[in-house]
C-alpha cells in the first residue's frame, strides 16, 4: 500500500511536470489571454505625456479618470467620480469620489492624487496639457477633503467636462518616492505604472509592448466573464498585423486597416469585423488668410473640383460616410440634412470667373505615408486642371507638415489631413478649427469670420447644451457656405477579431481599446 | 606587433571618422524643415506650450551651440534624451542592439557558410548547370526586394506550411536577460524551450537578410577563384601531384578569399541598413525599426545615437576584417 501510494505520487507529480512542459494550466482554469497588434510604439507608459488614439490602450488599461467616455455616440459617464456639480457661473467644478477605488498596491486613490495628476499635466507641458493650460491655474485645484476635488477654473467653460477623461489620475504618494531632480517620477512612469484601472502592469519593452493582467480588486467589479491578461503589441507592418491576425497570433489589431485588408479578413472563417463610425473627419484646410484664397469665390471652385463619389466609392471602397461640414455627422451640433459641394465642374468655372486676379499655382499639401491624403491630392489635383486652374502636389511628413501648419507664410495653400477626436463635443472641430483665438494654433485656415466666431465664443461658455448645439449647427453652416475648408467623410472603424473574441465596446475616444469589457469564448 | 599597431592606428581614426559622420548626420537632420517638438507636442498644442518645450530641450539655441552641447555630452558618454521616448537614447539604443547584431550575426554566418562553397563550386563547374543555375540563383539574390521576399517567405512557411513562425523574435518574452541575445542567454540559463523558439523565429528573418548577402559572397567567391586557379603556383601544385582537393581548398580558397573577406566587412554595414525592411515586415525590434521611428518623428538625438552606433560598429568590423586579411596574407602588413 504503501508502495502504491508512493508510485501514485510520483505518477501525478510526472504528470503535472509533463502538464507544465505542454502548456496545459495546472491550477484548474484556463486563463483568458487577449494579444492586440497595434501599428503605434508604445514607445512611454506615463499617461501624462502621450494624448494620441494610436496609443491609447496603455491609458485606458491601467488607469481611471473621474469620468470616461463610453460606447457611440459617446456618453461621458462617471468613472472615479460618484457625482459632480457645477457652480451657476460655470467655474467651479466639484467631484466626489466614490470610496473604495484603490490603486494596484493597494491603496487608496483619494482627492490628492487627483489634485497631483492635475499638477503634474500643468508642470510636464505634455499630453493633455493644452486642453487645461488656459482654463487651470497650476495650484488652483483642491482636495478639501479626501473625498473631494474642487477645480477653479479662470473662466467659465462649458468643455471643460468633456476634458476631463484625459486627466488620468496617478498613485502621488508612490510617483513622490520616484521623483528624480524635479521630474515629476517621469523617468520612472515612462516604463512602470502608477495606476488603478481594470489591468495591472506585468511586463513591458519599449520594443514590443506591455502585458498586464486583471486587476481583480477594481472598483468596478467584475462578472463572471473577463479577461486574465491583456498583451499589446507593436507591429508596424499592415501585412504582418494581417496575416498575425488570421493565424491566430493576435486577436485584434487597429480598425483604420485598407479596405482590401479588411475584405481578406472577413473572408476569414475565423475574423469578424465589427463596424461603427467613428468621428474622425477627412477635410482638406484651405488657406483663408492667403490672397486670392481669401476670395469666396476661389473656395467655392475649389469646393465644386473635387469628386466626392468618385473619392468614397471608388478610391475607398464606400468605406467612410460622407460628412459635408466641419462637425461629425453622429455628434451633436451636427447641421442635419445639410448637404455640403458637390462635384460639379460647370459650377466651379462660374465661382473661378468671378474671381478677380490670376489665379497663381496652387500648392495641395499630402502627408507622407498616408495615401489617401496623397489620393485625395491627386484627385483635386484633376478636377482643378479641367477648369483651367494649375496646382502642383507637395507631400510631406507629418512633422514637417505640422511645422508648416504653424506658420501663416510657411503654410500650404491647402492641406489633405483628418482631425481626430480629443474629446467628443463639437468644439473639438469646428470649434476650434474655426475660432480666430485659435488661428495659427489649432486653426490653421486662418479663417477668422466675426460672425462665426461669435457663435463658437457664446457655445464655450453656454451650460445649455441645446443652445450651444443650436451654435455649432449655425456656425457649421456658416463655414461651409463660405468654403472654409473641403470637406469630405467622416472615418468608418472596421475593428477586426478572432471569433473567439467577444464583448468589444466601441467608443470613437478609445477605439474599443478599453478590454475590461471583453472576454474570450 | 604589426596587428596592434594596425589597431592602435584604427582607434586613432576612430575618433575623428565619428565626429565628421555626427558632425554631418547633424546638419543634414537639422537643416530639413521638420519641428520635431512641434510633432511631439502634438496637433493640440499650443504655441506656447511648443515654445517652452522647445526651451526644455535647448532647440532654443542657436545650431553650432547645439552641435558642441551635443559633443561634450557624447564624450561624457551621454547620446541625449529621445523627445519621444523620452528615455535616455543609450538606454534606448542598448535594449534594441542585441536584436539587431544577433539577426545581423546570423544572417552573415548563414550566408557566409553557404556561400563561399557554392562560390567555389560555382567556379570549378564554371559554365556547367550548376554555375548557370548560381548564377541565376545570385542575380535573383541582388535583385528581389526585401520586403517581398520576406512577406513571400511568410506566406510559404508560416502561413501554407506552418512550419515557422510568422513574426516576433520569440514567443512570449524570452529567457532572463544577460545579454539581450536570445540564443545565448538562453544557453546560458539552460532554457531550452526558449533557445528553440528563439531560433525558430530567426529562420525567416535571417533568410531574408542572408538571401542578397549570399549572392555577392558567391559572386566574389567565384571570381577570386577562378583568378587563383589559373595562377603558376596552382600549375606547380598540380604538377607536384597534389590532390586537386587540396589545391582548391586549401591553396586556391585561401588566396580567393582576400576579396570575399572585405566583401563580408562591407556586407555587415549593408546588412544593418537592410534590416530596417526586414525588422519591419517581421516584427523584429531591433534598431531598424527605432531608426525608422526616429527619423519619422525627427527625433534628432535618436537620429544621431543610432547613426553612431552603426557607424562604430561598422569601424570596428571593418578593423577585424583588415586584422584577418593580415592573418589571410601576410604581405599586406608590410
């Protein structure tokens, strides 16, 4: 007996090694591994630094804010905050914390870590910085109690909710103890985390990504299907997140793939491909501040030269939906049922005969490695020459693009770009692409029309969000009726998983990135 | 004596050959009209939020003041933040070398070990099958693009066959870092599971680089043999009754090699520079795929720490190939 006892140990301690060599869990769960191909390095893990979508998993991953945007449209919903108020004059913003969040060593996250997280976006000048330099003063927001944030803002601002997403709140305690000659724990933030959010770091390389794994203690809770681990991974090429995908190697990579990718994929047994309009628009900016282009006239022709159709149906496949005015058609303040240019060469010659002057060549910007900048560059570039008008193509990289933008001399006569979503409120696009105390900012038409401006002013300061809809409806109209810019789609997001993949949320802020939501089946 | 005086004098070049190639790498990445902290601060940002970054970082400065800055801190032995990363850029540099040199190490091992016998071969057999069949191979080697190639060896292999991996250097994370080299930490801490995977993803990669490197190995190969083999000494050996495997192999290959072996020198520098495409396609984070992100974000001191990286490491293989024509011929330390 007890020899058999012996050998029955032996046996099961021999089958528990060989379990362990082949891979098969030995503690009775299979554990639920998700591995995302993302085209952007993840080059810092600090929060604070980076405000780009390409890399947005690290973010909303391992850390919370006081509020999150959710689904699409997007819902800006309380996260960290259990409540919030806002003071009549609009300046004062209050958040209560919920009790029981705590960071991932344990302890808990309280008013002064929201406090420090302010601070420290105000110090480091990155990331988030710009949408809080002009509302907040460093040192003016306060913990009165543990459970209590109080933000002063200099003027009253009714985006200043929308923004608020975007402060990521740090662990303060454990970044002081890192802190390097005043850095703020930068050094140290950019490969380890301070977080509190769904997953937990676990490993990362610069060079290849970060795993973490579930947070089982969060705030949220959890049901009774999630996620063990999370694995995001750089692969730069198109091709090589492609083929990953379809051999099993990852389970989803970036939505903005090419068409003919996308159609691979879904003929893939084991793909699905999950589709939502995001809110990501494709405009060209004109230079509004140059001669002639100041000319409405030229704008106008150069609005009437350019072939929608011809550009999403058959260039893009009738992948993006198109989107005549400088606000996404699935947001609020969007002016419904306005159609915007259309292709239509007669009409072009009869605004070009009106302008006075010569028409001088016109530069058309692209952006290197985007080909449909290039596409869309070329495509004007075709109607223009039908009506008489010479135009040569300048593609550029992004930074050097970005330089130019900047400088009203420097600056292209028009430009072929998207504009991105920061955070979902209007003032996002035609708010700020068309504000004259954002020319040469964020504004780089150098459109700066009293009237418009007018209405996107009163819209920032409104609390009424019906009344400041009504605002950026009018002001939309207004700028394309004058032809500040060409504007053509807003992006479709065609997010390709393995079927086993199930749960996916999709906002246009976090491109489904977010994976507390997902599970494997 | 004459090998440390070959290498004293080389260390002596060193130092000048990397300042001119800063000096120059400097210029040229800063003369472009790219902002690079513009980029970084992101289409948000503020111009003043740009400007202060722009002070941060000393861009501020006028450019000759920038390029001494830049110099007395690389002979302090710091290359500078990355604007991006914002990491020191030897850390940087040092997490992505060993990927690099060990695909760089292999590819050149691979393609030297076929292709100095296929070289031989090719110019024994001269204007047989097998040196028209070379020849084709070798043409085709020096013409396909990297990155069809390597995207057709993906198809093939690991997708029809499944008989590679696709991409990545190793499943997983790899063995416990010693070196950064997966093989031989792997050997070192006896992960076996580790050291086969690790050379299961080098196959493709490695195939890839090897292919063109191959080509002008053979190439060189064959015509350094066949100019030895019709050399007097050859005549003499063949009249000595010396076996003709001896001669080849022993005599002809010996003098054949003196120009296959600066060839192997020069492959390394393009092999380093090939790599970019094939870190690319296969995932491979290396220093290509760093160099590529650097130059797209102009993050100039990344720009500067990867350009001299390479550049020394090129210097000092070129060193050790001069050290080995002096072992190969002797005369050419005279």
């Amino acid at each position: 007996m007890k020899h058999f006892k012996t050998f029955k140990a032996l046996m099961l301690s021999v089958a528990l090694t060989a379990m362990s060599l082949v891979g098969i869990p030995t503690d009775g769960m299979a554990k639920s591994k998700f591995v995302f191909a993302n085209s952007s390095p993840y080059d810092t893990l600090d929060p604070h630094v980076i405000y780009d979508v390409g890399r947005v998993a690290s973010r909303l991953n391992m850390y919370d804010g006081l509020m999150r945007w959710l689904d699409n449209p997007p819902k800006l919903t309380p996260w960290l905050a259990e409540s919030y108020n806002i003071s009549a004059d609009g300046k004062t913003y209050t958040f209560k914390l919920r009790k029981g969040a705590t960071f991932h060593d344990g302890s808990p996250v309280e008013a002064k870590d929201v406090v420090y997280s302010i601070e420290r976006i105000l110090a480091l000048k990155k990331g988030a910085f710009s949408l809080f330099s002009k509302s907040i003063e460093p040192g003016s927001t306060k913990a009165p109690d543990s459970h209590t944030v109080v933000f002063n803002l200099k003027t009253a601002s009714s985006i200043f909710l929308a923004t608020v997403p975007a402060i990521h709140v740090v662990n303060s305690d454990l970044l002081k103890s890192k802190e390097v000659n005043g850095d703020w724990g930068g050094v140290w933030l950019s490969k380890n985390e301070a977080g509190s959010g769904s997953f937990e770091l676990t490993r990362y390389d610069p060079a290849i990504g970060f795993q973490a794994k579930r947070y089982a203690d969060h705030f949220m809770g959890w049901g009774d299907k999630y996620l063990d681990e999370i694995e995001f991974r750089t692969v730069k090429e198109i091709n090589s997140r492609v083929l990953g995908l379809m051999n099993g190697d990852f389970h989803g990579t970036d939505g903005y793939l090419p068409q003919d990718q996308v159609k691979r994929l879904k003929a893939d047994g084991n793909m699905y491909v999950l589709e939502e309009e995001s809110m990501r628009i494709f405009y060209s900016i004109i230079h509004n501040g140059r001669k002639p282009f100041d000319d409405v006239n030229l704008r106008k022709a150069l609005s009437h030269a350019f072939d929608y159709d011809s550009f999403i149906d058959n260039i893009l496949s009738g992948s993006v939906a198109r989107n005549p005015v400088p606000v996404p058609n699935n947001i609020w303040g969007n002016p419904k049922g306005e159609k915007g240019y259309t292709f239509d060469l007669e009409k072009a010659k009869a605004y070009l005969a009106k302008v006075k002057g010569p028409i001088p060549e016109i530069t058309i910007g692209a952006l290197t490695g985007y080909g449909q900048t290039e596409q869309a560059a070329a495509l004007l570039q075709n109607g223009l020459s039908k009506i008489g008008v010479k135009s040569k193509i300048v593609s550029e990289p992004w930074s050097v693009a970005s330089k130019k933008m900047r400088d009203e001399q420097q600056m292209y006569d028009m430009l072929w770009l998207w504009r991105s979503t920061y955070y979902a409120d209007p003032n996002n696009w035609v708010g700020e692409m068309y504000a004259c105390d954002q020319v040469g900012a964020r504004n780089n038409s150098w459109y700066c029309d009293p009237e418009v401006d007018k209405l996107l002013m009163e819209a920032r300061v409104e609390p009424d969000q019906a009344k400041r809809a009504a605002n950026y409806e009018k002001a939309a109209k207004m700028v394309t009726d004058d032809a500040g810019g060409i504007f053509v789609y807003n992006t479709k997001w065609f997010g390709p998983y393995n079927k086993k993949v199930k749960g996916v949320r999709f906002s246009p802020i976090g491109n489904a990135q977010e994976m507390r939501w997902v599970h494997m089946e | 004596m004459r090998v440390l005086a070959l290498i004293i004098n080389r260390m002596l070049w060193l130092v000048p050959t990397l300042v001119g190639l800063m000096v120059i790498t400097f210029t040229i990445s800063h003369i472009i009209p790219a902002d690079p902290i513009a980029f970084f601060a992101g289409e948000n940002a503020t111009p003043e939020q740009i400007e202060a970054l722009r002070v941060r970082y000393g861009f501020d400065k006028p450019l000759y003041i920038q390029l001494m800055n830049y110099l007395i801190g690389v002979t302090n032995g710091d290359l500078g933040i990355s604007i991006y990363t914002q990491r020191p850029i030897s850390e940087d540099l040092l997490s992505r070398l060993p990927a690099t040199m060990e695909l760089t190490f292999m590819a050149v091992f691979f393609s030297t070990l076929v292709g100095i016998p296929l070289g031989v071969f090719a110019a024994i057999y001269r204007n047989s099958f097998l040196d028209h069949f070379l020849r084709i191979l070798t043409v085709s080697g020096l013409a396909i693009a990297s990155f069809w190639l390597a995207i057709l060896f993906q198809l093939l292999f690991a997708m029809e066959l499944q008989i590679t991996p696709l991409q990545g250097r190793i499943d997983g994370w790899g063995p416990e870092k010693i070196t950064g080299f997966f093989i031989l930490d792997s050997l070192l801490v006896a992960d076996w599971e580790s050291l086969q995977s690790a050379f299961s993803h080098l196959i493709l990669p490695t195939l890839t680089l090897a292919f063109p490197a191959m080509a002008t190995i053979v190439r060189f190969t064959r015509a350094g043999v066949l100019d030895a083999i019709n050399s007097n000494y050859v005549l003499y050996e063949q009249a000595m009754g010396l076996p003709s495997k001896v001669i080849i192999w022993k005599y002809v290959l010996r003098n054949a090699l003196i120009g296959t072996v600066t060839q192997i020198g020069l492959i390394f520098g393009i092999l380093i520079a090939g790599a970019v495409v094939v870190e690319a396609v296969f995932d491979w984070p290396g220093l290509g795929l760093y160099a590529v992100e650097a130059i797209m974000n102009s993050d100039y001191n990344a720009i500067m720490g990867f350009t001299l990286v390479t550049g020394a490491f090129f210097i000092i293989v070129n060193l050790i190939v001069d050290i080995l024509h002096g072992i190969i011929d002797p005369r050419t330390q005279d």
